[in-house]
C-alpha cells in the first residue's frame, strides 16, 4: 500500500510540476510573441525556468533524504560538466552570447570585424550573431566563434577611413602628399594625414587617411576616397603605376597612363547611398536599439514623475507632474508601437 501512495505521490507531484511547467512556458511564449527584440530575455528564463523545474521536482519528490542528496548531487554533477564541456556544445555559445551581451561590446546595427567576416550587426541571439556583409548576405556566427576571436568594433562616433596605393620614386613626396589631403579633404574627411608605409625596391607605398563620422556611409564613402585619390593624381600628372608595371610591357618613354579628362572630372554621387541598399537589416536593427533606449529614457522619467507625485504637498506641483505623466505615457505607448512594427518588418526580412 505504501509504495503504491507513494508511486501516486510521484506521478501526481511530476503531473503536477510538468503542467505548471508548460502553462508557464505557453504564457511565456504568448507573452514575448509581439516582442522579438527581447527574445534573448525569453531564452534566458526558458533556461533557468527549466533547471527550476529539474530542482523542484528533486526536492519535492516523496524520498528519503539519503536518496534526495544523492538526486541533488547527480544534478550537480551534471550541471557542472555540462559546464566544463560547454566549449564545444550548445551550453558553450549560451555562456558565450551570455558573456557577448554582459560586456556590450557590440550592438545590433554595430560594424565589426572577426576573422575573414566583416558587416553590420543585425541580430544577437542567445546563440548566435548574425550580420550582414557587403554583399546584402546575412551571415550567422556562433557565439562562441566570437568569444574565441578578436572582434573589432568601428566605433559609432567616428572610424578612420584609409586607401593605399603604390607610386614611382620619380614622383615626390611632397607633391604625392599635398595631392592625397587634397583628395581626403574633398571626401569630407576631417583630420587627413598621409603615411609612408613601405619603401619597396621599384615603389613607395602610401596611405591617406581621415576621421569619417558617419560610418553609416562607409561604403559610399570609401569608393568616393578612392575616387577622388585617382582624380587629384592624374589631374597633377601623377601615373599610378610603379616602375615595374615597365618590365612587363614596352611602351614609349612619353607614353602616360592617365585617362583621358572629362567634362565632369568630379566624383559623381550616386542616387540612393549603397549603404542603405546593402545593410538594409543592419539599419532596422540599429535604428531599433536607438528606439529602445530612448525608451528605457521615457520610462526612467516616468519613475521619476510618479515619485514626485507620491511625494508632492502642493496641488501646483502635482497638476505639473499629471501633465507631463499623461504626455509621457503618451509617448511610450507610440514608441512601443513603432519598436512593435520594426520588430515585425526586421522578422520578416
């Protein structure tokens, strides 16, 4: 009789943990459906909701105490090698996107660098971090490559912009130099300088140089550097072209390597920005995280202005506070609307 009441207890205990278990996990999916961006949040209590339940069904299980260590220390022990395994499994790239969101290095919208893959954050998950390259592709990292890789960030307030290029030892540096910020400065770069970076056997190798503020424009805005390089050098006379270029096919001494001039010799500027056009996702994501955080500003606020209206003494105070209460409310409820619809265009995508 006692080991049948207790096989009962077990079951209905198990039944029990187990239904609560998938209404919680029902009303949490219900809960995050609308709200994509917090998906990483979602999975993080998936997780931890589940070693709960593990937990809870050890410690609730009607067992001696003996029997309920040693359940209690299996499931230590396991947890602990999962752990230790985790390098290579899929515990490892949750620890890793863990650790990836605690230093908040990289964002959604964010260019960055690790190994041979280069793009724009579009998402980061719990598992995995997607960008997109320059080729419009979306490209999906695991976590773990990131943690295991130097990931370089461009920095959102500025990066400098580079081209390099080789030319003869007959042309001088001082005139090559004074052409370079030239062509810098009619990119809009600000600080231009230029580096000797190798004196080789048949060429000098340059590098222009200049701060860039609007990463947003980077590809628009290193094809125009380069173009522009190209249009200030031949307009002085100077051959891109290294002495060797000579050794492979005889042309005459007077013979120069410069296109012919154009009516228009400036850069042309084309009608929508490829960048726009290349990191279409990358944008949406980026202009999400702005949204979300001016949110977290709005609501902060809001904390603020119930305080004042828990703690006001005069009607004058309080009238001023209600207003700015409802005209905060206002605004959140409209840009959570527009984060919602965002979400679902990004999803899409």
């Amino acid at each position: 009789m006692s080991i049948a009441l207790t096989i009962l207890q077990v079951v209905t205990i198990g039944g029990l943990l187990v239904a609560g278990f998938w209404y919680g996990n029902k009303q949490l999916v219900s809960y995050f459906e609308n709200r994509p961006h917090l998906k990483f949040r979602r999975q993080l209590i998936q997780l931890g909701g589940s070693l709960i339940a593990v937990l809870l069904i050890i410690l609730l299980m009607p067992i001696g105490d003996i029997l309920r260590g040693q359940l209690l220390s299996l499931f230590g022990l396991i947890v602990s090698a999962t752990i230790a395994l985790s390098s290579t499994t899929l515990v490892g790239n949750v620890m890793a996107g863990i650790m990836l969101k605690t230093i908040g290095s990289c964002k959604p919208g964010s260019f960055i660098t690790v190994g041979d893959h280069f793009g724009r954050v579009s998402a980061m998950d719990l598992l995995h971090t997607e960008i997109q390259t320059e080729e419009r592709d979306l490209t999906t990292l695991p976590n773990m490559y990131l943690v295991a890789h130097p990931v370089r960030v461009m920095h959102d307030a500025g990066s400098v912009l580079s081209v390099e290029l080789s030319l003869g030892y007959d042309v001088s540096r001082h005139v090559v130099e004074k052409l370079l910020i030239k062509a810098a400065e009619e990119t809009a770069l600000e600080n231009p300088f230029v580096q000797i970076r190798e004196l080789g056997d048949h060429s000098v190798t340059y590098r222009v140089s200049g701060l860039l503020h609007e990463v947003n424009r980077l590809l628009d805005k290193r094809r125009e550097l380069r173009a522009r390089t190209m249009d200030c050098l031949h307009a002085a006379g100077v051959e891109i072209v290294s002495p060797n270029f000579m050794n492979t096919r005889a042309y005459d001494q007077d013979r120069l390597f410069i296109p012919e001039a154009t009516v228009q010799p400036a850069v042309e500027t084309p009608a929508a920005s490829t960048d726009s056009l290349v990191f279409d996702k990358a944008e949406e994501a980026a202009s999400v995280s702005n949204l979300r955080d001016k949110l977290q500003d709005l609501q902060e606020r809001l904390g603020a202005i119930d305080d004042i209206l828990s703690t006001a003494k005069n009607a004058e105070t309080t009238e001023a506070a209600s207003i700015e209460k409802a005209e905060l409310e206002n605004r959140i409820s409209r840009l959570r609307a527009i984060i919602d619809k965002k979400e679902i265009k990004i999803a899409g995508k």
